[in-house]
C-alpha cells in the first residue's frame, strides 16, 4: 500500500503504522516491514483527518479537522 499525504502514526518503534484519511472513514493497521493490513476500522464515517498517540502508545485519539 502507498501511503502518501494520509495521517498517520508510528507504534511499537516504529514496526506498526495507524493511517487514516481514506472518504469513507476507515483506519488501518499495518506493519511497516511489509506493508500487510493487520487490522481495519470502521469507526468513523468521515475521513479521518488527525490522529495522535500518547507517548505510552496505550490510547490513540482520531477525529476530523474541518
């Protein structure tokens, strides 16, 4: 998957990537090592435009500027 001008943020030193910004909502997670969608969100039913993590990586926070 190419991964260009999405939000996104790294876990787990970097092994992990969260990316957003797609029209229908949806979140992925990859592994960076070789791009395999790991996991898919539907949690949103705008495009995901801001995503931050806390620095222990226990919550990850979403939403959509507008």
């Amino acid at each position: 998957m190419e991964v260009m001008n999405y939000p996104l943020v790294l876990l787990d030193n970097g092994k992990l990537m969260v990316c957003g910004g797609f029209w229908d909502g949806r979140m992925f997670l990859l592994a960076t090592d070789n791009d395999h969608i790991l996991e898919t969100y539907y949690n949103h039913t705008e495009t995901v435009s801001a995503l931050a993590v806390d620095k222990d990586e226990t919550y990850l926070v979403t939403g959509n500027i507008q």
